[in-house]
C-alpha cells in the first residue's frame, strides 16, 4: 500500500527548487509583445494633468508619459498602439452613478482614455459633484457651459471599463476601450 504523501506528490508535483533543482519558470498564457512600449504611459499633456510633477516622477521610477499631439497619421498610431496604461485627468466626477467626464481637446487627447488596456483616471476632490445635473448648473451659472460646448472636440461620459454582450448575452470586457478602469481620488483642497 502506497502512503499518503507519496499519492499527494503525484498529484501535485513540487517546485524545482524544493526538489533541490533551479526553480522553472512558468509559461506566460498568450501573445509576448516586445514592443518598447512596455514602459510607457499614454497620457495627457502635463500640464493638463491636475499633478504637477507626474511626467518627471513617472521618469524618475523607469517610465516615460507619452503625450501625443496628433494620432492621424499611421506612423503615429502606431507609436502608441501597445501601451498599455493611459493616463488622465477628469473635467468632473459625478458621485451619484461613479461617472466621470473626460473632454477631448489640446493636450488632452481621448485617446489617452480608451487605447490602452488599463485607464488611470486623477480626479480632485474639487471636481467631484453630488450629479451630473449639479456640474451642469454650476457651468451655466459661471457662464462657461457654451464655451465647454464649442471648444471641446468631444465629450466622454465613462462609467467602468468597457463592456460588450452579444445576442446570448456572453459579457466580454475591453472590445470597445480599456478593459480597466482606475480612479484616484485625491484632496487638491489646502
């Protein structure tokens, strides 16, 4: 009769290193792309970012925030076409559905929210509102809602990451943007 951890190690086999060997490593599940991507950010421009200081401490721990001005030509897509994590920064927040709006223009260039994989979202507490509605009023009222209206090339209402059912209903996550969505709040009130 066989003894009980002689069964055990047959079912589940030891590491390499605790047989006294080099520990292996694991295959990695899908495609390996090397693209010299792997270490930059898509991002907005840093001054429209509400941090100061994020491109120099992104450089500073190996990383580089990658600012593109126009996306048109083919070249220029792909440049960025790997990269796995956007940066931005938010117009407001609305508290009631956890949205945020995120408007397109210079140097803030949507495709920083919906190429990359992973979307990392800064929003001040300045720019959290109670709705959407309570935003609205706020720019009617400082007379800056026309304005936002013509000078913004778009408007991004995000509310998660991307979702996408077909007919039996089958979710899948990321066809239509990134498949993960990171929002850091944080106090800019002194």
């Amino acid at each position: 009769m066989r003894s009980w951890s002689h069964r055990w190690r047959r079912a589940w086999p030891l590491s390499a290193a605790s047989r006294g060997g080099q520990p292996q490593k694991k295959p990695r599940k899908g495609p390996k792309l090397e693209t010299g991507q792997e270490r930059q950010i898509l991002g907005w421009a840093p001054e429209a970012l509400p941090l100061d200081g994020i491109a120099e401490t992104l450089t500073d721990v190996g990383w580089r925030l990658v600012a593109p001005t126009d996306l048109r030509s083919p070249e220029s897509r792909e440049a960025v076409r790997f990269i796995r994590f956007g940066l931005t920064g938010v117009t407001a927040a609305f508290a009631s559905t956890g949205s945020m709006l995120v408007m397109s223009g210079a140097g803030t260039s949507r495709a920083a929210s919906l190429l990359p994989f992973h979307h990392v979202a800064l929003i001040p507490f300045s720019r959290l509102y109670p709705t959407l509605e309570a935003w609205l009023a706020e720019r009617r009222l400082a007379g800056e809602l026309d304005a936002q209206l013509r000078n913004r090339a778009g408007w991004n209402l995000i509310t998660g990451p991307s979702k996408s059912a077909d007919i039996e209903m089958v979710l899948t996550l990321g066809v239509h943007g990134p498949k993960h969505l990171h929002a850091i709040l944080f106090n800019d009130r002194r």
